[in-house]
C-alpha cells in the first residue's frame, strides 16, 4: 500500500510538475535579450502560454504593467507603449512564472531583405570580398546596435515562428552579417545617436515572389501560386515560400520600416518586376498593417550576364519607374559600382551608405544634404542637339575627370550611334554625326557598364532611356 501511495505521489507531482513547463510563457524567436522595440509606438508583443491563462507584461521604462488572456490554444498578444530612443531596460513576461528579457533597446528597426547582395556578410562570399571589411569590422563593438540573422527556411503553408537570435554588434557578429545592411544602420546609429535593430532576411538567388505572400497575388494573375498539399521538396524559387518562413513569423513586429536589395533573379522580366517591386511592398504593409512604413531598396548594379536573355538595363529601369510608383519609397543607384565579372559587387558600402541616406532623409527628415543622383527632368531636341535636365543637380554635374561615353542618339529607324556628350550650366548636351535627326537618348544602357555621370554630392546616375520601344 505504501509502495502504492508513493507511486501515485510520484505521479502526481510529474503532472503538477510538467503543468507548470507547459504553463510557462514562450515568446517566438524575434523576443529575446539584446532586443531593439521601435521608440514612440504601440509595439505588439505575443507568444504562447496555457490555454485561457492570464499574462502580465511589465517593462522596466515606465514600470507599467500590461495584461491579457491566452485564448484556448494558449496563443496572446498585447501592446506596449514605448519611450524615446533608449536603454538598457527590461521586460517580464508572466503567466505566473515569469522570464525576463535583458538588454532591451529601445530606438529605430529596419528589415532588412532579397537576395545574395543583401546576403553577403562583412566577410564576404569566398573569393569574393566585401571592401574595407576587416578595419570596419574591427571598429564595429556598438552597444547601441543589435543584429539578428534569419534561419533559411522555405515553407508552402505560414508559420508562427522562425530560428534566430538577437545579437550585440562586436567584431564576431558583424562579421558574419549582412554587409550592406551593417553599413545602413552604422550610418543611422551615427547621424540620430540612438540604438537601431537590423533583421536579416534573405537568401541569395532568389526571386521576388516567394517573399510575397499569397494575399499580395491578387492582382498578378501572372503567378501561379503552389499547391499547398504538394508532397516532396520544393524550390524556395516558389511563389510565397520565403514570406511564409522567413517574414511572416514577425509580421506585427514594430518596425521603421524595409530595405531590399534583389532583382537579379528577375531580370528577364522587367515589365513584370516593374509591378511586383512597389506589389511586395503594398504586400508587406498590408500584413503588417501598422500604416505606410518607408521602404529603399538598391538597384542592382551592372555586371557582364552574357548574351542570353534580357539586357538588365531593362531591369534596372523597372527599378527606376518603380521608386516613383507609390509613397514612402526610393531607389539607391549603384551604376557606378557594378563589376563585369563578379555580381557581388564589392563595394556594400556604397549601398548601405546611400539606403541610409534616403531613410536620413526621407523618414528622418534631415536636411543640408543631397540623397539621390540626377535624375532626367527634361529632353528637348533642337534640330540635330538634344538637350537634357535633370532633378537632384543642384550645383551641376561631373564625371570627376571621365569623359561621358555612355550617352547614345537614334532617330527614328531606332538605330543607336554614340554621342558626342558635354556638360552644361543647365545640364548635358549631346548630338551625333550619324543622327541628323534625333528623337531619343540612352545613357548606360548595356548589361555592362562604369557609370560615368553623378551630381556634385557623388551620387550616380541611373541608367535611363527617353523612348518605349519594345524591349529586346
């Protein structure tokens, strides 16, 4: 009987004890120590706990406690109100056995997203190095910079959570980040002096589909949307695959807003991107539905694709009309960047650098500098001249030294000439022998390019047409 009586308190305490793991509070992985919450908003927090159980969230700034009910599958979400840039705080997450989150930050989040140039860490791809990496990693120990890095995950159906872990900026951890997007939160850690969270998704290779989800299809009737029941491996390639996994479990997360760096994938394409870059964004504030956050994304730079499919000016150009397509966006031109041989290009700094400059500008609200290179205001053909203007040449434009050589004339067989190309007080004129009478230009337009044209701020030009001819 004794036996007996010790083996049911066994058993007992078993149950009470495995009740109490269940009932202990998990938080997806985008929570944890050395997180950054977006400063001055209401930012939702949620996780799981026991079905219909009470939580209490307490934060360390103001000691004001926060309180909700998991429903019957133990899922909760809640609010919190948070100051002005700031830290280190705490939070403490209770449903009546509390975890605490340390080294919280408070200040400005950016997601960071594409394919393998966002990828591309501080140490480069083998063979293939970033520039200046290893001083700037050196110098890189900030307390008031956390990193976190997205698992690769594909997935046909959403999931609730991804794998990751928030990590302090030091030599080790930037190393192994994102280059471009390390060098845009440097830039905005430095200008406004509070703390910046970066969030990594992405994988090299990939198209723009699979970071849309399936709401965002609605009007690309173009897409053919996977079958969710398929068995067997599918490609991350697939329509929806890489939203599912790798953005959606943070959907909700305060953020500032996005940074993109992709389109190589889709390059023969073009007509169809053009509608797709600012579709993925409507998408993504539309999952997030905390309003119209800012979203930059980089142009791809030139770089030597070969003679078969597309020539990727095209793309580079759906890029361009696609930057003035809908509110709170912008493009950073990398023309003058691009390598013939290597996709990579080296020089991450300049994208990250020139994403920061639209953000310190555009959302920051910064003033005193210039955040984009010239863009065409204006052609007018005077007999065999044609003459241009652009926007953002405030103080005129240079080569710094190079001759234009990239500027090309046709007429209205659409045969294209070089162009004898010079820089005016009001802007660039250019004319050829073989066009008496021109009736549009090209500048860069080839897979492969140095663009030569840029501002008085060092900022580049993008590679542009003035015609609509079929794209070939």
């Amino acid at each position: 009987m004794k036996k007996k009586l010790t083996s049911i308190a066994i058993i007992l305490s078993i149950l009470v004890f495995s009740g109490v793991l269940k009932a202990e509070v998990k938080l997806p992985a985008i929570f944890g120590d050395h997180m950054v919450l977006q400063q001055k908003t209401d930012a939702a927090i949620w996780g799981k706990a026991a079905p219909n159980k009470s939580v209490k969230v307490t934060c360390s700034w103001d000691k004001k406690s926060y309180s909700t009910k998991s429903d019957k599958e133990g899922n909760w979400k809640l609010k919190v109100k948070t100051p002005s840039a700031g830290g280190p705080f705490k939070i403490t997450i209770s449903d009546g056995k509390a975890i605490t989150l340390n080294n919280v930050l408070i200040g400005e989040v950016w997601v960071c997203s594409g394919q393998s140039n966002m990828q591309m860490t501080m140490s480069g791809y083998r063979n293939q190095p970033v520039l200046g990496s290893n001083k700037a990693i050196l110098s890189s120990t900030n307390k008031s910079i956390s990193l976190f890095t997205v698992k690769r995950e594909k997935s046909l159906e959403p999931l609730d959570d991804f794998s990751g872990e928030w990590q302090q900026c030091n030599p080790e951890n930037v190393a192994n980040f994102s280059a471009a997007a390390y060098y845009f939160g440097r830039m905005i850690q430095e200008s406004l002096g509070v703390p910046v969270g970066l969030i990594n998704s992405s994988w090299g290779g990939t198209r723009i589909e699979p970071w849309i989800s399936e709401n965002g299809f609605k009007n690309f009737d173009w897409v053919k949307l996977p079958d969710k029941k398929q068995e067997g491996e599918f490609s991350p390639q697939t329509p929806t695959v890489l939203f599912n996994a790798m953005i959606g479990p943070m959907v909700g997360y305060a953020i500032r807003g996005g940074l993109w760096y992709q389109g190589e994938s889709n390059r023969n394409e073009p007509s169809q991107y053009e509608k797709l870059m600012p579709g993925l964004i409507e998408n993504w504030r539309s999952e997030w539905g905390t309003g119209d956050f800012s979203f930059y994304y980089c142009q791809i730079a030139p770089f030597d694709y070969g003679t078969g499919g597309v020539n990727s000016a095209f793309l580079r150009e759906a890029q361009l009309k696609a930057s003035t397509s809908i509110p709170g966006i912008g493009m950073a031109c990398l023309m003058d960047v691009g390598e013939k041989t290597n996709i990579h290009p080296a020089d991450k700094e300049a994208a990250g650098v020139r994403l920061a400059y639209l953000a310190l500008a555009k959302t920051y609200g910064k003033k005193g500098f210039e955040y984009s290179g010239p863009v065409l205001k204006e052609m007018t053909i005077e007999g065999s001249m044609v003459k241009l203007t652009f926007d953002h040449a405030k103080y005129g434009l240079t080569t710094f030294g190079k001759e234009l050589v990239n500027f090309k004339i046709a007429g209205e067989n659409k045969r294209f000439y070089p162009a004898k190309a010079i820089i005016t007080r009001e802007g660039i004129s250019l004319s050829s022998l073989q066009v008496e009478k021109p009736v549009t230009v090209r500048y860069a337009f080839e897979n492969f390019v140095v663009g030569e044209l840029f501002n008085t701020e060092g900022f580049p030009a993008s590679s542009f047409r003035t015609d609509d001819w079929e794209i070939k």
